[in-house]
C-alpha cells in the first residue's frame, strides 16, 4: 500500500484522596501560599537555585545567573547554584534548611510535591512567559480542588521523544530506493517500518565502521518506560484515566495496546541485547558519533552531547550541522506489524513531560524568587536556553521564532501527540512494573524459540493486563 500520513475500597480510596487534595489546596493553605508573593523584593538575599546536570555542563546556568545577579545587584539578590544534585529530595531536604528555593525539573517531579505542601501555588499570571504558553504546558502544572484551580510550576520546555540520525548514513540509493511516498524524504526516518527493514539489513551485513565495530540501524534501550510505553499509547492504551488524573483507570492493556508490545518486540530484534539494559543509553552519544548506530531516540535537550562527540572525531561544525538530524518520531503500521503496511500508517504517540520551575515552600524569599522564575522563563533566556541546549520551548512565540522541530513538537502536543506525562503523586508506582515487563519483552527475541513468552499478540495482551493490576496493587491494596 502507497504510504500515506494519514468495589468499594476503590470508593473509598478516591473519598480519601479528594478530602485530601481538599484541604491540601483549598482555603487557607492556599490564600496563604499566593499572599507570600506581595511584589515586594526581598533585599539582601541569596537564591539557591537547582538546575539540570546538561545546563551546568553547557554553560547555560552560569549565563542565567550572572544575567539575572546583575539586573537585580541593587537589591543586593544574587543567585547561586544550590550546588546539589539535579534530582533532590525537597520532601527530605526542605524542611532542615537545605533544599533548594527554585529547582526546575520534570512535571512529575515537581508536582509530587504539592502532597504536603512543599512546593507553593504561584501567581503565574504576573510572569511575562503567563499569555505565551500553551494550555496544555500549563495543565501539567495544575491541580483542582473544590472548584478552584491552583498552579504550582512554570513550564520551560516540552520534553518528547525524537528521532536523532546520521544523515551522511543513508544508503546511497534512497532516493531510488526507499523514497516510495516520493516527498523527497528518505522513508527510513519516516515509517518505522522502513526503519526495521533498513536495520534489520544492517544487522545480518558485515558492515563495520573504521574502528571495527560491527554496525547497527536503530538502537535504544528499552529499559525506560519513559521512551517504551508511547508504543502502547499509539494504539489505545493509556497511562491513566480523565487526562492522566484517575489513577483508579489504569490502561497500558487498553484499546489495541499489544500492538504496540508487538512493535517494540520486532524493534528488539534487530538490535543486539544491549538494548535490555541500559548499555545503549550510555553509548549512545559516541555510537553515533562513530557511525556503530544509524540512529535512536531520546529527548531534545542533549542535541549538544551528540555535537560534542562527532566534534571529538573531528567533524566540521558545517558537517555535523548538515548530518546530524532530529526529525519527529517516525509512522506506525496500522496493523502492530512492522512487516505489513498494507493498513496505512497512524502518528506515534510518545510520553512526554514538561519541565519548568517551582518555588519551594521553605524559602525565605518568595518574592524574589518569583522574579527569579519571570526572569529565567523571558523571551530572552528561553531562547538562549534553546540556543545552547537545543531544548523545545514551551513558549510559543519563542517556539516559533525558532521554528522547526520546536513547532512540530508544540503541535504534537497539542494535538495529543504527546502525552504528558502524569501530575500525580500515583504516577511513582508505574515505573517498576513498566521496566520489568519491557525489559522482558525485549529479551524475548534472544531466547530459543522454544522459550518464547511474548511471541503473540495475545501474550503481550495477558501480560499487559497483569502489568495494569500490578500497578493498581502498588497504588491502592499495597497501600
């Protein structure tokens, strides 16, 4: 076919958590946590600020602090790295002292924190990036209670899976070749269906590269949920219910989900077994830098780790710039099968989140804080922060001034192509039983035959509804 884009306890358990979020969010708790930000800087005080590992490493955390220490020098605010590690515990930390009192992290993150009020509502609608910002970068950031809506974070960059490969890898006859669609794109970056043929062609060669090592297409390690379970939301299933906020609704075995068990499975098995663990995560950077892999996924912010290793092997600026290419996630086979496009193609869904800034609870500073936060989410340090760290901006007009990938992905977002990943404290008990069961099934190829456990769809279906009731245990009975 032409390629075309084309019980009772539970009852009781959700009176609990309603109560909870009730007098977590409402009334006092809150009116209290929004009238701390009166508008009147703090003087004379120091801001201890968590960022990311990849913003100190390229250099942008420093720019940001030395930019934001200067505008504020006559109120004597200066802000410093928290000089902590990226992934904190404020729940641990905060209330001894020594918590951050900004820290920017995944939505996920941040918003466990709202249980026990570590983290403060803010009020987002004085920032400068508030009317620039999608609706759905928001909603990551938001929890409603009892009719009122309160805002916790400040969305800096979606975070979305993408394909990263060697352009200069192609065959050389893709034009002829595996262009069938004819739009002038090689179809191997396009239909994952093409991707698997072309690495399955790659692994039964004897292709190396100059260093000697044998050569691969695709390769990712399926050990983080994060970058596996879009596969089973292409086909229906979900993470958890009502947007992501109904954790009695658990659904990775919903809808048509095996296919995409049944897609990862055949991606496996072109790979070799380091994609069971986290061998190709680690390698990534340089195996594409040597050409050992054509390709993989992972997130837009570490663009700059792949250019430092090509630049390491002495590609040209100009070269890397022309050949190393991110490109939207490619098409899924309407059948699960990658060896049958007879049904047409369907979008990849992919999990994705959206990191921002929070203010903790414990600082002594909140006013100055925020302004921290309104300076580090201008239209001026988003767009350094892309400029450096090849992030996708959550505000749109930087997105796009920056055009690209960076619209693409605000749109995927906004037309559910990317699934936020969820806001509440539940989402904690998914990953465990997730890992175990990807990892499973990408081992599955590299047993004997006779030892097979996922080798029908109708396996990958009974084992993914187990996975659900897993996750329904740990969140509910285990609990």
């Amino acid at each position: 076919m032409k390629k075309t884009i084309p019980a009772i306890a539970v009852h009781i358990a959700a009176i609990i958590v309603l109560i909870c979020c009730i007098g977590l969010l409402g009334g006092n708790g809150n009116t209290e946590g929004r009238e701390k930000f009166t508008g009147e800087l703090e003087r004379n005080v120091t801001l201890r600020i968590l960022e990311n590992d990849t913003a100190i490493k390229q250099g942008y955390m420093s720019e940001l602090l030395t930019a934001f220490n200067a505008k504020y020098a006559d109120y004597g605010i200066v802000a410093v790295d928290a000089n902590m590690d990226q992934y904190t515990d404020l729940a641990n930390d905060g209330p001894y002292g020594y918590g951050p009192d900004v820290l920017y992290q995944a939505n996920d993150a941040l918003m466990k924190y709202v249980d026990n009020r570590h983290i403060m509502p803010l009020p987002v609608e004085r920032l400068d990036c508030y009317s620039t910002t999608g609706d759905k970068s928001w909603q990551a950031y938001t929890r409603e209670a009892d009719g009122e809506s309160y805002v916790f974070g400040v969305p800096v960059n979606i975070q979305g899976p993408l394909l990263y490969y060697r352009k200069d890898l192609l065959p050389d006859n893709w034009q002829t070749e595996w262009d069938d669609d004819g739009d002038g794109v090689c179809d191997i970056v396009q239909y994952w269906t093409d991707m698997y043929r072309f690495s399955k062609q790659l692994k039964a060669s004897d292709e190396v590269t100059s260093d000697g090592a044998k050569r691969y297409g695709y390769m990712r390690s399926f050990l983080e949920p994060y970058f596996s379970v879009g596969y089973l939301y292409s086909y229906g299933g979900y993470t958890f219910g009502s947007n992501n906020t109904d954790a009695r609704d658990i659904g990775h075995s919903k809808g048509e989900a095996e296919k995409g068990g049944w897609v990862v499975r055949q991606l496996a098995s072109v790979m070799d077994e380091r994609c069971i663990d986290d061998s190709v995560t680690v390698t990534a950077y340089s195996a594409l830098a040597t050409g050992e892999y054509f390709a993989t996924v992972t997130t837009p912010d570490v663009y700059t780790l792949f250019v430092t290793e090509m630049k390491l092997r002495g590609y040209s600026d100009e070269y890397i710039a022309e050949n190393l290419v991110t490109a939207n996630m490619p098409m899924l086979p309407v059948s699960g099968d990658l060896e049958d496009e007879s049904q047409g193609f369907v979008p990849s869904k992919m999990m994705g989140g959206i990191q921002g800034y929070a203010i903790s609870s414990y600082t002594k500073s909140p006013n100055a804080a925020l302004a921290f936060v309104d300076f580090a989410t201008s239209y001026e340090m988003i767009s350094r922060r892309n400029e450096l760290l090849g992030i996708v901006p959550a505000r749109n007009d930087v997105a796009n001034t920056v055009g690209g990938l960076s619209q693409i992905i605000n749109l995927n977002l906004s037309e559910g192509n990317i699934v936020v990943m969820p806001s509440i404290s539940e989402v904690a008990q998914i990953w465990t039983p997730l890992q175990t069961f990807f990892q499973d099934l990408a081992k599955d190829p590299f047993r004997p035959s006779a030892e097979f456990k996922y080798d029908t769809k109708e396996k990958i279906k009974q084992k993914l509804v187990d996975v659900d009731g897993q996750i329904y245990s740990a969140i509910f009975t285990l609990a």
